[in-house]
C-alpha cells in the first residue's frame, strides 16, 4: 500500500532538512568552522539551493540546529528523568524537583558540546550577536527538553513553577558557560572540567539558597 501524498511529502522534506543538517555538520567537522557557503552546502546535501532556503532563514539557523543536536546528544540523563520509575500515583515525591534537576545537570557531559560550539563559533574573544543567538536557542532546546521531562516525572507540579525552575537554571548555564569561555579558553581537558564542575556548583548554590550568598556579600562589602 502506497503512502498518501501528504505523507509522501512530509517524509520528503523530513529527508532534505536530515541530509542538510548531516551535510553541515560534515563540513563543519572537516572545515573546523562556518565558512562553507550555501552553495557548498547544498552540493553536498544534494539539494537545491531554494531547498536550503525552504528549511532554514540563513546559514546560521543550519549551524545553529548542528549544534543544538550535538548539545542535545549529551542530554540523555535529561531525557531519563521522565523514564525513572515512578510511584503508584505516577510521581516521585520522594525526590525533590530541584535535587532531580540537579543531579541530572551535574551527570550531563556540557564540556563536550560547548567547546564544539565554541570552536564552530570562532568567537571566543568574547561575547557576539551570533554566539548569543545561537546559545539562546540551544540552550531554549534543553530547556523545552527538561521541562517536559519534569512535568512528566512530576505529574502534580505546578507547571509554572517548573518553568521559572528550569529557566533560572538555563539562565544562569548561559552566564556560567560564558565565563567557562573566558576562563579556559573552551578546551576540554581536566582543568577545564574541573572548572566546570566548580561554576556548575555555585550556580546551584547560588539558585538552591536564592541568591543569598550574593547579598551577603553585597552587604559586607
């Protein structure tokens, strides 16, 4: 039995978009950069260039969804959440929302990714338009990812505070991942993990104890 038209066409254009997003992700992995042109991209893709321009608004929205899949392959514990067993009303109450967040940020390999993302950037001199473009919709991806996780495995959470849990967090991964760049140089090494693993703690403290170690500070000083 064939497939009907509508079906034909989605499952058509589900290709074109993969082998776009493959292509650049190739020429990504063979250039160490961004410079390929829409031409080239579509040549390897084996597409058109209106095709290209059919799936994405620019080259920056292909290199964005690149690096999105790869931030997004290092996210399986995100994705386990939702899968851990759960209670006989659905939930696990016996965990806190916050330590499940937790603990699935800190056994989530960032390093990896953001130093991918970095390098295909070329912009670690500090912070640009692009690198927060594309940051602010990688990082909206994870989000979108958690929270769905979370409010399957927390079936009787108030879904607006998960979003401002979960949106605090991605706030503050952005503002650690910017000063990780600065401090490192975005390598992946030992050092640099361990410099990871330190702001990812303060950025848990800091939003575990809201904030009140700032004021502290602001107030001796």
């Amino acid at each position: 039995m064939s497939l009907p038209t509508v079906d034909r066409r989605a499952a058509l254009k589900a290709r074109h978009r993969r082998a776009i997003v493959d292509a650049a992700a190739a020429l990504i992995g063979e250039s160490g950069g961004t410079s390929f042109s829409v031409d080239e991209l579509a040549e390897r893709a084996d597409v058109s260039r209106r095709t290209v321009f059919n799936h994405f608004a620019s080259l920056d929205d292909v290199v964005t969804e690149v690096c999105s899949e790869v931030v997004g392959a290092a996210l399986d514990r995100l994705d386990a959440i939702a899968s851990d067993e759960p209670d006989e009303h659905g939930g696990r109450p016996d965990v806190a929302l916050f330590d499940e967040v937790a603990d699935a940020l800190r056994s989530t390999d960032f390093v990896t990714p953001l130093a991918y993302l970095t390098r295909v950037l070329g912009d670690t001199g500090g912070p640009s338009p692009r690198r927060a473009y594309t940051l602010i919709k990688v990082f909206a991806d994870v989000s979108m990812r958690l929270t769905a996780a979370l409010a399957e495995s927390h079936p009787d959470a108030d879904p607006f505070d998960v979003e401002l849990l979960i949106g605090s967090l991605m706030s503050g991964l952005i503002v650690i991942y910017l000063r990780w760049v600065d401090v490192t140089g975005a390598v992946d090494d030992p050092a640099s993990r361990e410099a990871w693993t330190a702001l990812l703690e303060r950025l848990l403290d800091a939003t575990r104890t809201g904030h009140r170690s700032v004021a502290s500070s602001l107030r001796t000083h």
